[in-house]
C-alpha cells in the first residue's frame, strides 16, 4: 500500500471547492489492489478553506461514510450552502448575542456543517480510519508559529515511549483531554478566520470549553492567546506534514494549491475627491449658511417657517460648533505626542482630497503587502522545505490551480514528444483562468455563479491532479532515485490517466458531468 500525504491550501471556497475536485478524481482512479487512490491518503493537512474539505473527509470516514457518500455531501454544501447570508441575517441584522463575528460564525460552521462534532469523535476512530494523521492549522500571535489541531495514530517514540503527536505548538501545548472537547466549528473558525474579513479567536476565552465547569481549574491558569488563519504563515499546509514525515516514511506528497497564480501589479492612481474643500472652507461655509438662515428669523412671524428656518439655522450652527471642537480636540490630544515642532492648524487647510489619498494608499498597500508580497514571500520559503530536502526527492507533486491557464509553462519537466501530449486545450486554458478569477471569499456571488465558477473550480481540481499525476510518472520513468516498490502502485495509473486527460483536452467538465459522487442524491 502506498502511503500518501495531501496537503490542502488556504483560499476560501476557491480552495475548498478545487480540492473537492482533486478528491473526486483521487476517488475515481482505481489502482491495482483494487482500491481507489485517495484510500491510500493517510497524511492530511489542511489551511483556511482547506480546514472546510479536509475537516469534512476526517469527519465522514469517522462516521462510517463511503467516500462517494462524502463528496456527494461536500459538493451540496459547498454550492448550495449559504454560511455568509446567514451571518449578515443573525449577526448584523438580528439579535445574536455572540460579542464578535468569528464566534457567530463558529455557531453557524456548527449547526449547518459540523453538527456538535469534537476533536474527540476524531481521536475515538482514528485507528481504525484510512487517514492515519490529520492536521488542521491556525497561525498563533504570541510565537508567529502554526497552531496545529492534530489528530493521530498512537506511535513509539524513540526513547520508547508511545505519543499522538503535539497539539498546539512547541510554545503552546493542548492535552488531549483538553483537546478532544474542542468543536470542529471551532477547528475550522480558527483555520480560515482571515484577517481584516474577521478577527482573532482566541484559545480557550472564546471556546466552549469555558462551559463545562470541569475546566475551571485549567482555564484560570491560561491567558488567551490569539488564533488566526493558518495561511499568515503557511497557506500550503507543508511544515506539518515535514513534521509528520519524521514519525513515518511517505511514499507521494501532493501539495494542493489554490492560489491564483499570478496576481495584477499593484499600483494606487490618486483620487480626485473633493480637492476644493478642506476643513476650513467648510467651516466658512457654515459660518455664512448660519448667517443667511438667521436673516429670516428677522422677518419670518412665528409659526410653521419659523420654526423651519430656526431648525434649519440650529443645524448649521450646530455642524459649525461641532467641527470647530472635534478639530481643536484631535490638535490638543495628539499634537503632545508628536515630538517635533508641527503645524497643526495647517491641517485644517489641507485638501479633502489628500486626506482620501493618504487613507486609501495606505490601506490598498497594506492590503497588497499581506495578501500578495508576504504570502507570496512565505509560500516560496515553505515550498523551500520541500523543493530543497533530498529526502523528498521524486516523491512531491505540486498540484496548482493555476498551472494549465493561457501562457503558463506547462512542459518546463517534459520531453519534446511528452509536451505534444501534454499540451493543454483551449478549453482547458479557459477553465483554468475562469476558476482562477475567483476571489477569496466564503461565498458565491450572483456573478460567481452566473459564470459557473464553482463548476469551473470542481473540472479544474480534476483535470490539474490528472495532468499532475501524469507528468509526474513521466518524471520517473527518466528519473527513478528515492523511489521504492510503493511506487510501481503510481506508476500503474499512466493508461488510466492518458485516457482522461485526453477526455478532459476534449471537454474539460466531462467527469463533473458522469461522476454520480457529485450528483446530489434525493435519497439522503
């Protein structure tokens, strides 16, 4: 039996709905013990909208569920769920009483997908699973480390002893009696809460284990430490599995990624907003409305416009006085901070203009700095550990979302008569940046669908993995060093991988349209 590592990436349901269709294609390959290949996935770690498939599969093969039953199962949930619109509904509109988003959300991730399942249910049926080691990862504030949720096989130690692996961190440890109370809503809230759509969950203050008194003792002694998405510091899911690698050898790592390639350049263009007013021009302005309203309280008897044009009079005033204070209140208040001479009251001639331009460069560089030039930064370190450790050598495929897309270099690894084959279709050029177009978010928008994004993003997960699978066989056959008879289990695959990828060149939805595993079955 070939033993198989998967990781999946972060990237909200872009991530979570590619590698449903990785997993329904691992599904369908059959290999020559008569098992599907995704039965010899025994190493799953998971980041943000990864935590979403990869908690589902966990949780499915603990309860006993075929993985056709499972796929079937993600695929209406995923594109026929609503987590967001409920949110807005309950959380913004409604009458929660969850003091934050997050939490609201880890009510929600509860009821409609996870159903009260703890990290307990997971650690009870572990041994007795396909998947030997599971991994769902948040990123911990006080180390800037992984904060691992890890379930696994007991193992000896070197030193004799037995251990299911570290929960937590080397800083920050869980004992699994602690551990196994945690609520996968709460697993999956902690692995995808990206920043600025939402804020930290913090480990134990805002988990359930606040309400079973037994945990009294241990939670007075535990301030709360800060958990966010796992992809600030690893969006591939690597370092877990490099970690598990040192407790068991594994034979293949498919690293699922989901990122969307190459990203537009940044670049910020001035706004042109409100250039002629500033805080001063706008209090003159005030100062004259005040003085013309006032002219009619002169003349108007009293009665109905009087009374209008005295409100009208009272309101400027009012907008006068208050800008007049707000602004002498932020020059006292902060001008003690700055520790140079500063002409503060210049700021109240300063354009409105460049107000809008200083707050929006800011915030659009922030945001590009985050989530584009420090991922990018960090995915290239973590793809390092992997890239650059012999040991890993011929066994890792790279299974990106955007490989197959119009001018990407898909023959970089092939021979002339290979990349003939290889070569993608148009139409698989046109999925691929279709599913590559989407964004990272938690939901489907009215356009999302009306493209068929989701569909798209389900064919692509097939198709890439296919062509991955395949090209990494080829690889071999030129280059066989660190391999072992495991490996011959993969190599077999190559009539049945040719055979599809010609069929997906053809027509890259054909699988989504035959396999019945993602056709919603009334009889559930």
């Amino acid at each position: 039996m070939a033993s198989i590592a998967l990781s999946l990436s972060g990237g909200g349901f872009r991530a979570a709905t590619y590698h449903l269709g990785l997993l329904s294609y691992l599904n369908r390959l059959q290999a020559v013990d008569g098992r599907s290949l995704l039965a010899h996935v025994n190493t799953l770690s998971t980041i943000s909208g990864g935590s979403l498939t990869g908690l589902w599969m966990i949780l499915c093969q603990s309860q006993g569920k075929d993985d056709s039953l499972m796929l079937r199962q993600l695929h209406d949930l995923l594109l026929h769920g609503d987590l967001i619109g409920r949110a807005s509904r309950e959380f913004l509109c409604g009458e929660s009483t969850n003091h934050s988003l997050i939490r609201e959300m880890v009510k929600i991730y509860d009821e409609e997908i996870f159903h009260g399942a703890t990290l307990g249910d997971l650690m009870d049926k572990i041994d007795t699973i396909s998947l030997e080691d599971f991994s769902a990862n948040a990123t911990e504030f006080n180390n800037a480390i992984e904060f691992r949720f890890q379930v696994s096989r007991k193992r000896t130690t070197a030193g004799g002893g037995t251990s299911r692996g570290v929960i937590g961190n080397s800083k920050y440890q869980l004992s699994e009696a602690v551990a196994r109370q945690i609520l996968l809503a709460e697993v999956f809230a902690a692995s995808s809460c990206f920043p600025g759509g939402f804020e930290p969950l913090f480990f134990p203050r805002d988990f359930r284990l606040n309400d079973n008194p037994a945990n009294a003792e241990y939670l007075s002694g535990k301030e709360p430490v800060a958990l966010m998405d796992g992809g600030v510091v690893d969006n591939q899911g690597i370092e877990p599995v490099n970690l598990i690698r040192k407790r068991k050898d594994i034979d293949l790592f498919i690293i699922s990624d989901a990122g969307r390639g190459r990203d537009i350049n940044y670049r910020y263009d001035d706004k042109d907003i409100c250039s002629r007013l500033s805080v001063h021009k706008v209090n003159v302005i005030l100062n004259l409305l005040v003085l013309f309203f006032a002219q009619f309280l002169l003349w108007v008897p009293r009665g109905f416009w009087f009374g209008f044009w005295l409100s009208l009079t009272l309101l400027f005033l009012g907008l006068r006085l208050s800008t007049a204070l707000i602004s002498r209140s932020i020059i006292k208040r902060y001008a003690r901070l700055v520790p140079f001479s500063f002409h503060w009251e210049g700021l109240l001639h300063i354009p409105f203009s460049k107000y809008v331009n200083l707050f929006l460069s800011r915030a659009t560089s922030m945001y590009a700095l985050t989530q584009n030039v420090f991922m990018k930064h960090i995915r290239a370190l973590n793809y390092a550990t992997i890239y650059e450790n012999p040991q890993w050598q011929n066994r890792s495929i790279m299974n990106g979302l955007y490989e197959l897309g119009t001018g990407e270099n898909f023959g970089k690894h092939l021979t002339a008569e290979e990349e003939v084959l290889m070569a993608p279709s148009a139409a698989i050029n046109a999925t691929t940046d279709l599913a590559a177009s989407m964004n990272t978010t938690l939901w489907w928008s009215d356009d999302d669908r009306r493209q068929r994004k989701p569909e798209a993003l389900i064919a692509c997960g097939q198709y890439t993995i296919c062509w991955n699978l395949l090209e990494y066989i080829y690889r071999l056959r030129r280059n066989d060093e660190n391999t072992n008879e495991h490996h011959d289990l993969i190599r077999a695959l190559q009539p049945q991988l040719e055979a599809d990828w010609q069929r997906f060149k053809d027509n890259p939805y054909w699988m989504l349209k035959e396999d019945s595993s993602l056709s919603p079955s009334d009889a559930e």
